[in-house]
C-alpha cells in the first residue's frame, strides 16, 4: 500500500487478493468495498529492492550472469548452463523451487523474449519453443499514449506489428517501439548487465615443512596481512574483521577472528589486536607437530579513506587515531560491551534519557539538553532507584526526613517538586485515565551534614494507594 | 608582618601566615593524584577530581571501574556532567571484570598519547595498588602528559608515588532563595604532597559563572582586599642582631 498523489493506492497483492478481483493501483477504499477484512501493510521499496538483491545472489548457483530487472524480476542467462542440471525444464522447476517466492518463469532466445514472456506470456506458452509473437503488445512495455495509440489501430499481438514495416511503425508510434520490437524478435542485441560479486580478499601460505614455534608463525601472519593490505588498498578498503586460521599438520584447525571499530590496513595494528586476542584465549593455541598452513581472509570490509596528513591536523589526527586504537585494544581483552560511551535518546524519563553504547561503534554528534530553565540533573543516577522511608508533608510537600541504609538524615533544604509524568503513549491504554502510569515528583534536597539527594516520590496521593520514595540520584 | 620564630629556631610548619591563605593546587597534568573519600561523599570527590583536574577539555576522558566491586549500583549522567562543564561524548566508560584488570587498562590508557585524563574508581581495600603500580602509572603519565586520577572510596592511605593526595567530603551549601540547596560545596583537605607541606582544610564553592570551584574564603575576601604590606628592613643587612619590623 503506497500514497499516490491524495490517495492510498494498492501496490502489491499476494495471490488470494487477486483471486478476489483486486488489482495493483486500485484505490484503498474501493479495495476495502470490495474485501472489507483486507490486511494491508506499508510498501517498503527499499527493503524490496535488497531482497532482490539477495535472491540474485542465490540464483548465482545457477549461472554466473544474473542481473537485475527492477522492480521484482531477475534475468538469468543460462545458455550452456542448462545440461548442468539435466535439462531447462528441471532447471526452471529448481529455480522456482529456489527462489521460495511465487514466480513466473519465461525461457526465450533473448533477454528481452525471456522477459516479456515471463511478465505478459500465459500458462504453458511460456516453455522453450513459445512464440513471442502471440503476446499482447502490452509486452513492449511503452507509454501509454504510444499503447493506446496501438490498440486504437487495432494491432493486438507482437505478431501484427512485426508484419508491418519498421518505418512507418516508427513514423506513427515513435522509435522506442521500433526498438523494443527489434529486441524482442531478436533483430537487434539486448544484452545483460550481470553484477558481479565483490572478489574477496584472502592471502594464503602454505610451509613445505611444519611450523611449529608461534613467533614463526606469527611473522608469516604479518606477512599475509601485508598482502591483503595491498588487495585492500587498490580497492580503498579498510578491513573490519579478519579471519586467521591455522591448519595443523595433523589436519586440526584453529580459527582466531578480530573485530575492529573503523576500517584498518596497518598491518602492525592488526598484529597488536591479534597477540591481544591470543593472550586472551581461554585454551592456548597448541601446534602439535607444526602448522602446515595458514589462511587469512578478510570477510568483512569498509571503504577507508585515506586521511590527508597536514602539518596541522597531523596530531590532532594521531592522536585520535591513538585513542581508537585503545579503544579496539580494551574491547578485545575485556569485551566490546564493557567500554561503552554515554548518548542521549529523546525521552524525558531520567534513566532513559541516556544509553550506554559500545564505544567502537561510529556515532553521530549527539547533542545534550543543557536547558538552564530546567532543574539541574545529579551527577551520578542510581540504577534501579533505590527506596527510601521518608516522611513528608501530605499531599505533595518536600521530604522532612528519610532513612536510606539503616541511617536517619535530617532533610535541611529541599526544592522542587519537578513533576515528570510517566510515557502514556508507551502503554497498551496508556491515553485511559488511569492507565497511564505513575507521575513522578522529583525534589532536590540536602541533608543536615552537607550532601544532596535527588529524591522522587512514586505516585500522586489521591490517585494510587501506597506512595513509596526512591533515592534517584546523587549530586556533588 | 609578624614572623614569629620558634625557641627551637626551626620552621613553622604547615602554612604560612598570610592574610590570604594558600590556594588549593590545583591537579597537575602529568602527574598521578589519589582522592579518598567516604562512600556518601562520592558525588563530590568525583565532582573535585573531574572539574580540578588539568587536561585539555577537547581531549578524551576515560573512567575505569570494576562493576561489581561498589556496593551502590550507579552510573553518570550525561546532563550532570554537562553541568560540571564537561563534554559527555568525551567520556568513555571501561568496566573490567578484576582489579588487576583495571590498572592493567589504566596503564594502557595512560600510554595512549591522545588520551587526556584518566580517572580510577576503587572501593575498599584495593590490594593490587601498590607502590610499584603507582609507580608505573606515574612514568606512564609522565611519559604523555596524561591526567591520571585515582578515585579511593572508603580506603586507607597507603604509600605510594603519587603527587598529591586529597580527602574529600561534601560540605552545608549556601541556600538558594526559598530554602533551596544552594551550588556545590565541597571541604577538601590535601593530605600529602611530594615536595611541599600538606595543606587545608578549604571549603570549596561552586562558582556557576565560571564553572569551576572557588575556595570560599577568597571569595569572602576579595571585596576591598588590601595589599599586603611588603616586608620592610629599616636597617640594611649588618650581621646578627637585626631588629624585626612589624
């Protein structure tokens, strides 16, 4: 379901609603007239557009050239491919079965017969051998004014058109016509466009004789990550995860992966954060008799672009580089969770204000809400509020005073209250009265000796029947 | 000015007697600080330890703790430290799993030349911190002009190779109109300082138009302050016997 101008419109329809008599492009309302208990959903092209993508790297089994026919087909060249898989028939019923979507299916000497077979031809006139020329002229995906124009002169099949001459096709239906004609008879070339996969980045080192002392080992690993730093920097790629594996002589395999934060070349970074993760390793690498091999491959790779080194900005950028470094160096030994940074999310209730998130992820600038209007936050928020006996002025005066851990405070000074309403629209009949939620009033108080809390009293009295305080923070 | 001289003819310790008395230093960059407090007190020494501390506010800030070692769950909050007058996307949080493991990312964090402060957070005993550590983290800082603090919660003072050491407790604040709590007050002591005398107490207030700490008796003191007197020798320098001008 798509907005087309003022009005909802149907975009796609699954099989049931065509058995319905709904069509593509036919209003909302007049689809609902039709089927009243209709499911609609969002159109969403751009994941549409990937899942085509990913069906075309699946019907890479078939044939090496496949390439796209947006917005929902897939032209796949299968000239000398076919006996592979014991025939076209077999090998169109194992397509059909891959691509795990409902599909028609058109076989044609070229691209453009195959394609407009596949979209316009009907029932089993689509197999090998079926005549292009009883297809409707709505194959030739023209405009509209050229199609009316077409049926107008009363020319209903390819076959019609193809008797005409070209030239007076052209004179009153406009050259496009001619040359999708030309194409589909098979006059003129249509060829394909094939996307081809990204070749991956890998570098091998095979040993005549095992290897087995680690720092050998470890200098033909350096060595590998400067033949795939050269791989990566023709293409102008920075790798984000590597992959080393050690074959041992006795056939064992030792995997050893890394993750970095930004795309890396170095191969002297790699190699820190490698000896970090093999210092880190819950069993140690054992080389038995030796390693006859060792692999190393690159799956997963960003464009990195090459930073231009001024005479200014050259510390400022070491520096920064220095700090992600340390960043990836600490994230490998102790986990990538547990050096996290602080950014803000647009919610007004204190914890969620802000998240905690893994320092390697790149990050937008985050913008914090310093309003001096507002009443100033604690330093250190306490996660979860811890709870507090407090004895304070009914309906909604400050705290007198409060016990916290099994100690008495005497409250001296207090502000507030700072009222912050629970998310009513974050709960199922949160607009209800009454379903909405605690409100929460905050105070900021200070105690006989000198320290400041931030204290909130859960629940409005009147409204809920047991009102209990939480310690919610703590100021300097 | 009276300078008064012992029978023992020795130096009078502790400060000098000035009108105005000595300011706190304030923690030097380069140079390892421990900061002891209690655990009720430890919004204030952390407030102490972030806002006096010298490092290049546009440089990276790490904070080290071990999670499960504090007996109060508690994270910072972007907004207070915002208030402080610190960058809150500056600050990365590193939570290792052991106390080893802390000083171990301390000293890593302390070589790392772009980084510019780093602050430590321990709670009890911290039995791994001695004075080699202490002396390692020092070279480190050193070595990249780095601000390392180290955050001592409910701890004894042990010996150890850093430049100063404080203790810190929150302090009564001056109120706001309506009984409001006023700004930040924070009495702070310096227990220990290599090559000088310990010093304090000072109470210290929050100055929200500088966005930094005062010492509350400058402050008093600055409306018509005088200018001290210099120390006047009537007679010039003619061996012992010198009379003493007041």
């Amino acid at each position: 379901m798509t907005r087309a101008g003022n009005a909802l419109r149907l975009a796609a329809l699954d099989a049931r609603a065509l058995g319905e008599g709904l069509v593509s492009g036919m209003t909302l309302a007049d689809a609902r007239a039709r089927c009243p208990d209709l499911l609609t959903r969002p159109a969403d092209p751009e994941a549409d557009a990937r899942e085509l993508e990913w069906l075309a790297e699946r019907m890479r089994r078939f044939t090496p050239m496949v390439a796209l026919d947006p917005p929902d087909g897939l032209l796949l060249d299968i000239s000398g491919c076919a006996h592979l898989f014991g025939g076209e028939a077999a090998l169109v019923r194992q397509v059909r079965g891959h691509a795990g979507y409902a599909s028609h299916v058109g076989l044609g000497p070229n691209a453009m017969a195959a394609r407009a077979l596949a979209r316009h031809g009907r029932g089993q006139d689509r197999g090998q051998g079926a005549d292009v020329t009883t297809l409707p002229v709505a194959a030739l995906d023209l405009e509209d004014g050229a199609l009316a124009a077409l049926r107008r002169a009363g020319l209903r099949t390819i076959g019609d058109l193809a008797r005409r001459p070209m030239a007076m096709i052209a004179a009153r239906f406009g050259a496009q016509a001619v040359a999708r004609l030309r194409q589909i008879l098979g006059e003129a070339s249509s060829p394909l466009d094939p996307r081809r996969p990204a070749e991956p980045i890998r570098a091998d080192a095979r040993f005549p004789e095992p290897i087995a002392r680690t720092d050998d080992v470890m200098d033909v690993i350096e060595g590998l990550l400067a033949q795939a730093a050269e791989q990566m920097e023709a293409r102008h790629l920075g790798g984000r995860r590597f992959l080393v594996r050690l074959v041992r002589s006795d056939g064992a395999r030792r995997d050893l992966a890394i993750e970095t934060g930004q795309p890396v070349r170095d191969p002297a970074a790699v190699m820190r954060l490698l000896r970090e993760r093999i210092d880190t390793l819950a069993d140690p690498i054992d080389p038995g008799f030796g390693f006859d091999a060792v692999q190393l491959a690159v799956p997963h790779t960003e464009p990195l672009v090459e930073r231009q080194r001024t005479l200014e900005g050259g510390a400022q950028a070491h520096r920064q580089e220095g700090v992600v470094a340390l960043i990836d160096r600490l994230g490998i030994r102790i986990g990538r969770d547990r050096v996290r940074r602080i950014a803000p999310c647009d919610r007004h209730l204190p914890e969620a204000a802000q998240r905690l998130v893994p320092a390697a992820q790149v990050q937008a600038q985050a913008s914090w809400n310093t309003d001096e209007s507002r009443p100033p936050r604690p330093l250190l928020l306490l996660d979860p509020p811890q709870s507090v006996d407090v004895i304070a002025g009914v309906p909604d005066g400050p705290p007198l005073r409060f016990r916290w851990r099994g100690q008495l405070h005497e409250v001296r000074l207090a502000e507030g209250p700072e009222r912050i309403a629970a998310e009513w629209w974050r709960r199922r009949e949160g607009h209800q009265p009454g379903g909405a939620g605690r409100t929460r009033d905050y105070y900021r108080i200070e105690d006989g000796e000198g320290r400041r809390y931030w204290m909130f009293r859960h629940g409005l009295f009147g409204e809920e029947a047991d009102i209990r305080w939480y310690l919610h923070g703590l100021f300097p | 000015m009276d300078v008064t001289v012992p029978p023992q003819g020795g130096r009078p310790p502790g400060r000098s007697a000035s009108p105005f008395p000595a300011t706190p230093p304030l923690l030097e960059q380069g140079q390892l600080h421990e900061v002891h407090c209690r655990a009720q007190d430890r919004a204030a020494a952390f407030a102490f330890a972030l806002t006096r501390g010298q490092w290049a506010r546009d440089g990276d800030l790490f904070l080290l703790r071990v999670p499960g070692k504090s007996r109060l769950p508690f994270c910072f909050s972007g907004e207070g430290l915002a208030l402080l007058g610190l960058e809150p996307q500056r600050l990365t949080i590193v939570e290792p799993a052991s106390e080893i493991g802390l000083l171990r990312a301390a000293l890593d964090a302390a070589r790392c030349p772009g980084v510019a402060a780093v602050l430590m957070d321990s709670e009890g005993r911290f039995a791994d911190y001695d004075l080699t550590a202490s002396r390692r983290l020092v070279l480190a800082a050193e070595a990249s002009r780095a601000c390392v603090l180290l955050l001592r919660v409910e701890a004894e003072p042990r010996a150890s190779a850093a430049q100063t050491r404080w203790s810190i407790s929150s302090a009564p604040s001056v109120p706001l109109a309506a009984d409001a709590p006023g700004w930040p007050a924070i009495d702070a002591q310096l227990l220990r300082r290599r090559g000088g005398p310990a010093a304090g107490p000072w109470r210290l207030i929050w100055d929200a138009e500088h966005g930094r700490f005062e010492d509350a008796d400058r402050r008093a003191a600055m409306p018509g302050a005088v200018v001290p007197l210099p120390s006047l020798r009537t007679d010039t320098a003619d061996g012992p016997g010198q009379r003493h001008v007041a």
